[in-house]
C-alpha cells in the first residue's frame, strides 16, 4: 500500500490510499480519483515527505493519523455538515436539474427543494431567465474517494 498527499485545481489538500504507484496511475487516468473535500476530479499528487516512525509513544494521535475521512479544518467541517443537510433535505435530480427547475419555475411541477448537475452555462442561462439557483462549493451525488 501507499499513500500519497493529493491536491485539486481549487487547492484543496487530501491524502488517499493506493494498493501501488501503478494502481494510482490506472485509476488516475480512468478518471477515477476526485477531491474528498469538492469532488473536482482535476487531481495532482502533491508533495510529501516520507514518513519516519519514532521510537517514543506519546500518546498523541498526529493529525496525519486521523482518518481520511474526517475533515482537516473548521471551514470543511462546515461544508461536510452543510452538504448533509442538502442531501436530507433535497431531492438529487442528477442531470435533470435544468430541466426540473424550468418546470418547478414555470409551474408545470409542484415547487420542492432539488440538487442535481449543471454545466457552468446552463446554470448562467437559468440565473439569466430569473430561474433561482446558486451553484454548491462541493460536488453532490457522486461518491468521493
């Protein structure tokens, strides 16, 4: 196994698991490793030392040693937080979200919470045509490494 410190296009710094270098490379380029904190799937390896074990048992867990999935800062542990309460509250539409919030707009479905995909373009068209929407600082509906 090895562990490798990954960063996204929008900074966002994480660490994952892979079985080898030649596993991380296959699911790599398979477009299979996203960001855990936005799911952005634009991810480089970032630098890292190697780890050195001590001899000494503090008794401290190192932040390294908390678990992958735990968030690493305040501001993550609210967006973590705020993306449960989407996803509790709101129904996914996956790429159906444009057409579902015309419908909901123009009246032809009954109004109720969605989340779901938009291209950058067709999110502008629907601000642009007053259809209200706000993009989320975090990818929903997919799973995250």
């Amino acid at each position: 196994m090895i562990r490798y410190a990954l960063i996204c296009k929008d900074g966002h710094r994480f660490e994952s698991w892979f079985q080898s270098t030649a596993a991380f490379e296959k699911l790599h380029a398979g477009g299979m490793v996203s960001c855990a904190v936005c799911g952005s799937g634009d991810v480089e390896k970032g630098l890292m030392a190697p780890q050195v074990n001590g001899t000494r048992d503090t008794g401290d867990v190192a932040p390294r040693d908390r678990p992958l999935s735990a968030p690493a800062s305040a501001a993550e542990q609210a967006l973590s937080e705020l993306k449960k309460k989407i996803e509790a509250n709101s129904d996914y539409v996956g790429r159906d979200f444009v057409r579902e919030a015309r419908r909901m707009h123009s009246g032809d479905t009954p109004e109720r919470a969605i989340h779901g995909e938009a291209r950058p373009d067709e999110a502008r068209k629907l601000i642009e045509d007053g259809v209200p929407v706000m993009p989320l600082p975090f990818a929903m509906g997919r799973k995250t490494n």
